[in-house]
C-alpha cells in the first residue's frame, strides 16, 4: 500500500481543493444515504410524513440532512424510540464530521503556497572557466522570499544511503524575486566528478534542500527535490 494512503491526514491535506471538496460532498451524501436506511427500517417512526407528497425513502432521506446538520424545520422529527436512537446517533456524527472537516480546512489554508519551480534538470555546464553542476530555481508567484537558504547533497547508488554535501558558490541568505542559479563546482576528488565525465551512469540522484521565508504571508517554506543521474545533463564538455 502506498505510503499516502496509510497517512489520511497528509493525503487530505495534500489533495487539490476541487478534490477534496468533492471527496467532502461524497462523504456527505453518503452518511445521509446511511441513515436514510437505518430511519426506513422504521417507516412509522417518522413523524411529520402525513402530509408530504414525497416518497418516503426521500422523506428519510431529507430528515437525515436536517438532523446531521441540525437545521430541524420541524416538519419531519422522529416519532419512535428507534428513529430516536438513529438521529441520536446522526447528531453526534455530524458534529464530529463537522469538527474534522473544519480542521482539515484550515490545515488546507494554513499552509504556505508552494512558489518554487525546479527545472526539470541539473546541468554540468562551464562556468568562469570550470566545470559546475548548475541547478536553477524560479519563483513563480509574485512575491518575495527572503532567508533562502539551499543544501545540494548527493546520494550514490549500490545501497549506499550516506548523504554526501554538495559545497555551493552561491551563498546563503540571499532573496529570491524570480531566478535563483545554484552552482557547485566539479572538483578533484568530488562525489560528482565520475558522472560530470558521464552523467547517465552509475546511478545516484541529487536531493536539494530549500528554505526559505515568504515576505506576503511571514511562514516559512521547506521543500526538498530530487534529480536522478537521468536527469544530470552535461551541456559543454569542460573537465573539471
């Protein structure tokens, strides 16, 4: 099973908000669809019914939503100790859905709008007259991001899970307005200078770590990507 779906809360949370609010209304349409059920098992039980001109599985129906969202017109109440029992029960679950849905929505707004952009591939390409790994980031809202502070790391192949630090040119606390440009230069005896020759193989992949601080909103931002060896493109054949 996918590491998603043993954690509900990150997946709702991560879920896009048209999905989520239809996962919502599907939830709530079928709680109504369960209780409707349980109120038809007692039929007579359903007080207010006399008059209505609707059937009465939508009569059940109806009466379900006004007591899971404790609207109660009064037209339709429970009128059996059975149905009283059900709608007991439809209370405080709707209460409890009410809570849970109401914290998922502000975990969903609470979170800081993710405005960084990695391009799709890390490229080892001359720079000053040497060979660097290059890595370009891009801030696609119109904001600003203050404090970044990035981390390249590389993680070789064959098992072997230590982190190697990646040194970079580009220092620390810079802003970022709209493209930021990591560099880490090919040197003897670097992790990376085997796959600058050769970048497709041996494996391994880059993970880079970001940080940094939204100016609009005043929340901090994590992200972490990762490039495999596929995704390391020499443009210029400069030897480091």
């Amino acid at each position: 099973m996918s590491g998603r779906w043993r954690q509900p809360y990150l997946l709702l949370v991560e879920l896009s908000w048209w999905r989520f609010l239809a996962l919502v209304t599907a939830l709530y349409l079928l709680i109504n669809l369960l209780f409707a059920s349980l109120y038809l098992l007692d039929p007579a039980g359903i007080g207010g019914t006399g008059s209505s001109d609707l059937p009465l599985s939508l009569r059940a129906f109806f009466l379900s939503v006004e007591t899971l969202a404790t609207i109660g017109y009064g037209s339709l109440y429970p009128d059996s100790l059975w149905v009283h029992l059900v709608t007991t029960g439809e209370a405080i679950t709707g209460l409890i859905l009410v809570a849970l849905i109401t914290g998922l929505a502000f975990a969903r707004f609470a979170r800081t709008p993710q405005s960084v952009e990695f391009a799709e591939q890390a490229r080892i390409e001359a720079h000053e007259g040497r060979a660097c790994l290059v890595i370009r980031l891009h801030n696609s809202r119109p904001n600003t991001l203050f404090d970044v502070r990035v981390r390249v790391f590389w993680q070789p192949p064959d098992g072997d899970r230590q982190l190697q630090p990646l040194p970079l040119l580009t220092p620390d606390g810079l802003p970022l307005l709209d493209d930021l440009r990591l560099l880490h230069p090919l040197e003897n005896g670097g992790p990376l200078v085997a796959i600058g020759r050769d970048p497709a193989a041996g494996g391994g992949e880059l993970l880079v770590s970001f940080s940094g601080m939204d100016a609009t909103l005043e929340r901090p931002i994590h992200l972490v990507h990762r490039y495999p060896a596929s995704a390391i493109v020499r443009v210029e054949p400069a030897e480091p």
